[in-house]
C-alpha cells in the first residue's frame, strides 16, 4: 500500500511511525482489532489526525508515544495495560483534547498538551500511575480504576475517585464525584476541590505558597483527617 513506507500494509509486531514528511491524515481502516503492533510513535511535526470521534484508531500496540502537534483519538485496548508518553498535541474543536485515550494504561507520563483519558461516552478502562509535568490532563468518570497521580507541573482534573495524589507542582483539580480515598499530600502547586466526594487524608507541607481552594461552588465536602 503506497500509504507506508515499506509499500505494504503494517502487520502484527510492526512498529506505526508518523513522520512529519507524510503529514496525511490517517482515519480510514483505523479499526485493527487486536493486531498487536509494535509501537505507536507520532513524532514532532505530524500535525495531522488520526482516528476520529465515534472512531478511533483500534490496535492492541505494545508502546504509544506522541510527540505531534494533531489530534488523535485512539482505543489501546483491554489487555494488560501499556505505557504511554505525551509531550505535545494540537487542540481539537470546542474545547476538545488533543489526544482522547480509551482503553487500560500502565503509565501515563505528560508534560505538554491536552490529554482525555477515558472521557468519552462508551470508553473505558484502568490507568496505573499518572505522572505530569507539564500540559492538562482529564481522567474520566468512565475511568474504571486510578491507583495515583504524582504531579510537579501542568493541570490534573479528576472526575474519578483516585487513592493516592501527591502535588509537588502544577494544579490538581477534582470535579463531578471525584474524591481521594486515601491520600492528598501537597507539598508545591494549588488544588481546587470542586468535587462532592470525600477527601479522605489533606495534608497541606508546603513553604505557604500553595492553595486548598474549596470555595468555587456552594456544595459541602467533608475532610475526615
């Protein structure tokens, strides 16, 4: 197929490159199934999409790494999970995010562009440990589980129940019912906790330059400790 490099169709253990020299979209025959590619890299400089909303790119892939300046939407599957890096997206219409991941994920590291993780209606899946340096990350109520979020820069918005959240920069929000069930430690950065869920553990240690901010609507929250 004269669409890749090697003039044929990828197959299973391929690795998927998109290359600013080939800044084509990619949303027809995006549904692969479980074929188990390689890795996903989108480098710096594709700035085009792949997938689509109602129809994202579907591939049980190994490694996702995007780098590009385009929107993606992308379903990564329900097996064990898979790492993901993100360092740069381009911004969708109305408000919407770069990069819109469906499916379970090991480790989700950001430090630049705008990220929806299982926000959709219909997605789902489970996410590890979020790190963010940099960029704005949504975790979705669809999300079936989040074990931690570690944080020193860019913007976290919960609307899912997570354990365990350390903010050593940056903004971590909550909204919707999203409540922390174990731990929120703040040592840098602000929070604002517009969630109606319980704030189960608050410890604010920080040099007096950080926030708790309850106050952006009227509903009551209850901080046991």
């Amino acid at each position: 197929d004269a669409n890749w490099s090697t003039g044929a169709v990828p197959t299973a253990g391929d690795d998927l490159v998109f290359t600013s020299d080939y800044n084509n979209a990619c949303a027809q025959s995006v549904d692969q199934g479980t074929t188990a590619f390689g890795s996903l890299y989108v480098e710096n400089g594709y700035t085009n999409q792949i997938g689509a909303f109602g129809a994202p790119f579907i591939s049980a892939v190994e490694n996702f790494e995007y780098n590009g300046g385009g929107v993606i939407w992308a379903d990564l599957g329900d097996a064990s999970g898979i790492p993901v890096s993100i360092t740069n997206s381009g911004a969708g219409a109305s408000g919407a995010y770069g990069v819109n991941l469906k499916g379970n994920i090991t480790t989700l590291s950001v430090s630049g562009g705008t990220v929806a993780v299982n926000l959709e209606s219909g997605y789902s899946g489970t996410l590890t440990a979020l790190r963010s340096s940099g960029g704005t990350v949504v975790l979705g109520p669809n999300l079936t589980s989040v074990t931690s979020v570690d944080m020193t820069g860019g913007v976290v918005e919960a609307r899912k129940n997570i354990p365990t959240v350390r903010v050593m920069g940056g903004e971590f929000r909550t909204s919707g019912s999203a409540a922390i069930t174990t731990k929120l430690s703040v040592y840098a950065g602000n929070c604002v906790l517009s969630g109606s869920g319980t704030i189960a553990d608050l410890l604010l240690d920080s040099d007096g330059g950080s926030q708790i901010d309850f106050s952006r609507n009227g509903i009551s929250r209850t901080v046991t400790a």
